[in-house]
C-alpha cells in the first residue's frame, strides 16, 4: 500500500525543514538568573548549579558584559543576604545587595531589562516565603505589606519590572496599588501565577540557602495535580494587573502553560528551573544525552507557548545561537 500522506517530503533536506520550522529560538526569548551574595570581590560555582555562579555586586561587570555580548535583553535578580530574620527585613532594605545590584546593573547596561524576583524565602530565618503567626502558618494578609515594600525599594533602586513568587493570594494587587501610589506606574509585574509545589526548586534553595526551616510549601504553591486550577490562578493575576503571567517550573507543566497561553491574550513566561537545569546539565556531562537535549527542550518550551523563557541556559544558549551551532 503506497501512503497518500507523504510527511517526509517536507524533511527531506536542512532548507525544507528550516523553511517549515515553526518555533525558532533567540537570544531575545531569555531572562537570565542572577545569584548576587553580599561581600566583594566573590564569584563562585554554586555547587549544585553547574557553570552558574554567586556574584557580589562587585563582579557583576562580569556578566553584565556576557549578557551584552551574547543579546540576553534580561536577567533576574535574587539576592542571598547575610541577615535572616522572622520578617525578612533585609529584602526592603535600600542597601540590600538585590537593590544594590541592580543599580549597579543599570549603570553597568543602561538598556538591560531588569526583574527582581518578590518574595521572603531567602530573607527569613524560618525559609518561608511570608510572615509566619504561632503555629508556624504562612499568613497571606499580614505578608502583603512586606512584599509591596520589597517590590517598592527595588522600584526605586531602578528595576523595570517586579515579579512575586511568594504565592500569597491578592499580592499582585497589593503591589500595583503600592507601584501605582509611589508613581512607579511604568513598573511591569510579571505573576509567578501557576507556581507549583516542586521537587525540582532543590538546586535553587540550595543556592539561595532558602529551603523552609520547618514543613513545606504545600500551604501556597500549588498541587502539581492541578491544571484547572492554574486557570484560575492566571485569571486572578489577570484581573488584579499583572502584566505578564508565568508558569513553574517549564517542562513537568507544559500542558498548563499550553491552556493559559491559549486562553489568555497576554504574554506568557514560563521558568525552566534549577532542577531542570540540573538535570540536563549533568546528563550532558555525563555523555548520557547529545547536548541537542538543551535547544530541543528550550525549544518545547516556546513552542508550548512561553514568550519569555526563564533559565540559567541563558548565556550558554545565546552563545551557541550567536555562533550558528543551534
Ligand atoms: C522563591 C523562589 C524559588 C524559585 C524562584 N523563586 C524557590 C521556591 O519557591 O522554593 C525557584 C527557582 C528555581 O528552582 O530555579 N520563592
Ligand atoms: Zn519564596
């Protein structure tokens, strides 16, 4: 029987197959991470984040110049401070090292788009991502304060978009009213909306010393059983301001970034994270997969629908695009 529908004519060679391609990746889809630690003159590995590395604001010229080079348009910022208590002070301090990064970054790169990632976990002593009441119970109203004033300071320290990933419900809301009211009405809020309760965050607390001192996440971020909900989620995000929508992590939830991207007529992010960086990176390593695995998985990440993709490939996947060899 000769098939009627012949799918390989269109695979035949690398010209019919670049000209029917459907989803490209650039420089331009990434956001990069950015650990910054306080003290001078630091940049070390971050153990289980291979090639990424803890910088203090010293050395950001570093990768500030990697990022210019390569067209990374964006990074995000996430600070590890040396003081830890039960509100989480440091992370609304003028001086903290995220808002002294970024205005460093600013001088550095007056055009790159800067992000500070909103939330508690690597600023309290407890590692939650809120304020905590006696029995040890993230409490959602009493935690919005904090997280507008954390949101604030980086406004003012010149970041050009906010994004929280503490879970707490309304905090978009809160934190536009507080941007609006100070004047930083041009300052983006991109939703961590479907963030999901995940084992693959291991490698990130672990380079952002923020794993929860006690118990677990379950009470805020979501069940990764849900999908429906996610809509759910994403629509309150919509309906209180934010202005981009993210899911996380990427690639365990690709049907929910698919269904929001599809439902929602707004850009979506989705946050390939260290767990999934981790994986890769040491199967690469360890010659258990060609490195093809990187662009192929960046790749499905766009493809399901992600406009800005959040990963600590950033750098390494621009290069490669830059020099042709993806
Ligand atoms: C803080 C935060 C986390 C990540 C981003 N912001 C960790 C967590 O919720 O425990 C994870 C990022 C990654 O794994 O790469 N709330
Ligand atoms: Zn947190």
């Amino acid at each position: 029987m000769e098939p009627f529908y012949r799918g390989r004519r269109l695979r035949k060679n690398a010209a019919i197959r670049s000209m029917i391609r459907e989803t490209r990746l650039s420089s331009e889809d990434f956001v990069l991470p950015i650990f910054v630690v306080e003290g001078e003159n630091i940049k070390e590995e971050i153990p289980s984040l291979p090639g990424i590395y803890h910088y203090s604001v010293d050395r950001l010229d570093e990768i500030a110049s990697q990022m210019e080079q390569t067209g990374v348009p964006a990074c995000i910022l996430f600070g590890i401070p040396d003081h830890k208590d039960s509100c989480g002070t440091a992370a609304s301090d003028p001086e903290g090292v995220v808002q002294q990064a970024m205005r460093r970054l600013r001088q550095l790169s007056p055009d790159l788009y800067i992000i500070g990632d909103v939330c508690m976990c690597e600023y309290t002593d407890h590692g939650h991502c809120g304020i905590l009441n006696a029995r040890g119970e993230v409490l959602n109203d009493a935690t919005l304060p904090h997280l507008a004033a954390i949101a604030l300071s980086y406004a003012e320290a010149g970041a050009d978009m906010v994004a929280p990933s503490d879970m707490m419900d309304g905090h978009i809301a809160a934190l536009r009213r507080t941007l609006d009211d100070a004047g930083f009405e041009n300052v983006a809020i991109m939703g961590y909306s479907a963030k999901y309760a995940s084992a693959y965050y291991g490698p990130f607390r672990e380079a952002a010393h923020s794993a929860p001192a006690f118990g677990d996440r379950k009470s805020y971020q979501m069940d990764p059983a849900n999908g429906r909900e996610a809509l759910r989620e994403m629509q309150a995000d919509l309906d209180e301001g934010a202005d981009i929508l993210m899911v996380k992590p990427a690639l365990a939830y690709l049907d929910v970034l698919k269904e929001g991207s599809t439902q929602f007529n707004l850009p979506f992010a989705a946050y390939n994270v260290s767990g999934e960086y981790a994986m890769l990176k040491l199967a690469v390593e360890k010659g258990l997969m060609n490195e093809s695995v990187i662009p192929e998985t960046l790749t499905a990440i766009k493809r399901a629908g992600a406009k800005l993709i959040i990963t600590y490939f950033a750098l390494e996947a621009a290069e490669k695009l830059k020099k042709g060899e993806w």
